[in-house]
C-alpha cells in the first residue's frame, strides 16, 4: 500500500517521460523569453531604434517577462506534481498563445517596403541630429540615404579620406531590419509551438494527476494522512 500521496502518484505514472519533456518544453520557453527580454532592453538603447520606434521593444520586454514567468511556473508545476499549479500555468498560457500568435501575425504581416519611413527618419536626423547618422554611416560603412549624395553626413563623405564609404545606407538599413525581424519570427514560432505542445502536456498531467487523486482517495487511511490532498 502507498506511504504517501507523491508514490502513489509516481507509481501511478510510471512514464515519467511526459513530465519531464513538459520541463524541458518550458525551459525552451523560458529562454526563448529571457531573449525576448533582453532583445527589447537592447533595443530601447540601441541607436537604430529611431527608425523602429519603441513600440516593438516595449512589447518584447513584456512578452519576454510573462513567458519567462509562466514557463517558470510550468516547471514548478511540473516538479511538484501540482494540480493547482497546473491549472493556474495552463490558463495563464493559453492567454499568452493567443496573444503570441497576434503579435507575429502583426510582425509577419507589416509591410516590407519601408524605405519611406526610414528615410522620413533619416531626414529629421539630418536636420536635428547629424551625430547619429555620422555614427551610422561609419557603423555600417556607407554614406548617406540612399546614395552617397542624399544627406550625407559629412557633406563629402563617400571622397573623405577616413570614411569613403560609396554605397547609401538604405539597402543595409533594411538588411539590418529584415534580419530581426526574421529572427523575431523563427524564436517567437519556436517558442509557441513549445508552449502548445507543453499546453498539451499539461492539461494531460491534470486529467492524470486528478485520476491518481480519486484513486488515492479510495485508498482506507491514506487521504487523511497525505498533505498534499489536504491543501
């Protein structure tokens, strides 16, 4: 006869492998979160985020955070063998999916030509603010916008002896862009296609954790005597 409610259980399940692909499942989550994270911290002090704006990098910290936090809570579900964990990391997930598969949906399907929003950009830099397309130009080794002749910084930039940079920055500016947004997208896909599946796992851990309940339950003496049934 079971000593305890947690061997009853594991005796109960002995494939084992579920539980322990939902904690890896939710590990991937969680880093991939802790990417998001730091991505959108970065992207706050990065120069290049005048021509992104704010809104993607505030919104990849708060995604970043929850996903960190509720794959966290999915583990710990998971090693305690928690029901009550469960139900609370299931609901909090299946909210986060949801919105996840909005938010690529808004990446995927924003418009690729932006050469009109970042060369308005460029121009209000190069009426308030030339330092930063000095430094642009020399971190991307090119001269003006979208030739060395359209507001270079300085005016002679693709013939000065210590840049001669002759190609314009819009082509690696949009290159630099695409690329993030691409690996934006492969992380995000990665990550809700582990949270679905860890989803999955988890309301299956459930349906198993409430069955070995019921049993234990039925089991003369031992309900009283198991802590965890009586929390």
């Amino acid at each position: 006869m079971a000593t305890g409610f947690r061997d009853y259980l594991n005796r109960f399940n002995e494939d084992k492998w579920l539980r322990i692909t939902h904690i890896l499942l939710n590990a991937v989550a969680a880093t991939a979160g802790i990417f998001f994270l730091v991505a959108g911290i970065v992207d706050l002090y990065n120069v290049y985020e005048v021509f992104g704006g704010k809104t993607l990098p505030i919104l990849y910290i708060i995604i970043g955070a929850l996903v960190t936090f509720i794959s966290l809570v999915g583990i710990v579900g998971s090693a305690k063998e928690s029901q009550y964990i469960f139900g609370t990391y299931s609901g909090l997930l299946a909210l986060l999916v949801i919105v996840q598969i909005i938010g690529l949906m808004v990446v995927w399907l924003r418009p690729l030509d932006i050469e009109d929003k970042f060369s308005n950009v460029w121009e209000k830099l190069y009426e308030d603010d030339q330092d930063t397309i000095r430094y642009i130009e020399k971190d991307l080794k090119c001269c003006g916008f979208k030739s060395p002749v359209d507001m270079p910084v300085p005016a002679h930039c693709s013939v000065k002896k210590h840049y001669g940079f002759t190609t314009g920055c819009l082509e690696p500016l949009e290159h630099q862009w695409n690329t993030r947004r691409h690996s934006i997208l492969w992380v995000g896909f990665a990550m809700v296609s582990a949270q679905i599946v860890a989803l999955l796992m988890g309301a299956e851990l459930v349906r198993r954790f409430k069955r070995a309940r019921e049993g234990y339950q039925r089991v003369p003496g031992q309900a009283e005597r198991s802590p965890l049934l009586r929390t």
